[in-house]
C-alpha cells in the first residue's frame, strides 16, 4: 500500500523543485512521481525546466518516450484540475510526439493518449472506450467518464 505525503512532504519536495536551476533524471522522476500533489501554478513554473532537461537528453529515444508519459500525465493532471486551456496545449505537444514516436509506445500508453486527446478535443465516445477494462484501465476510464459528464 502507497503512503500518501504529507503536505510538509510536499512543500520540502516543492522547495528542492523550485531551488534548483537544472533537473537531471531523479528531479525529473521526483517531479513526474509526486505531479498530483502539486499546485497548479507551482507545475506551470517548472514545465519549462522539464524541458530543457528532455532536451538535453533528446538525442535517447527512451527519455522522448519518458517525455510522453510525463505529457500525458500533466493532460491528466490539467483536465482533473479544470485547465482546459493548459489540457488543450500539452494535447497538441502530446499529438505530435505520439505521431514521431507511434510505434514505441505501449498499448496503454496509447490508449491513454486517446482517451485525453479525445476528452480534449470534445469528442469522447463512450463505446469506444470499453476495451480498457480488458487492459486494466477501467478505473481510468471511469473517473475520465465521470468528470467528463459531470463538466457538461
């Protein structure tokens, strides 16, 4: 069982993010691991140091898929939060890295992709979206549904 952080946990995590000027892999993986317990303002801020730290390491295929990930969970974090706007952003950043990297990527992966991609664009089919309880992403599926319906 996962022990949910403290808020002080949080805020020390926060000033150790904010304090330092360039991230390597353990604050990229300490940014992508605790992103729900962020502010939102707090993540906006630091977009751009993940990003000069992905593109030091671009050359790496492994880390653009990193990249991919860390883009669909802050869709997912924006679209829990009610930033369309910022949700609409890292779709297009996510459309054009799932096209360059498409045959990397995981099933699951992709399908949460779509699943954001579509919530973002406003086109959430709900039929379509039955097989992720086959691959384990019903749960995902239900809480995309729910606050989906419940913004409408």
């Amino acid at each position: 069982m996962r022990n949910t952080p403290t808020r002080e946990d949080i805020l020390k995590i926060q000033k150790y993010l904010f304090e330092k000027e360039q991230f390597f892999h353990y604050e990229f993986s300490l940014f992508n691991n605790f992103l729900n317990y962020f502010n939102p303002d707090f993540v906006l801020i630091l977009i751009p140091t993940i990003d000069n730290y992905l593109d030091s390491v671009n050359d790496l295929v492994e880390y653009q898929l990193e990249r991919i990930t860390l883009y669909i969970n802050l869709g997912y974090y924006f679209f829990y939060k009610d930033n369309l706007t910022e949700l609409k952003k890292i779709n297009s950043i996510l459309k054009k890295l799932v096209n360059n990297y498409y045959l990397q990527l995981t099933v699951e992966q992709l399908y949460k992709y779509q699943l954001l991609s579509d919530v973002a664009t406003n086109n959430l089919m709900m039929d379509k979206y039955q097989k992720l309880k086959d691959i384990g992403l019903g749960q995902l599926f239900e809480q995309v549904k729910n606050k989906y319906t419940k913004s409408k």
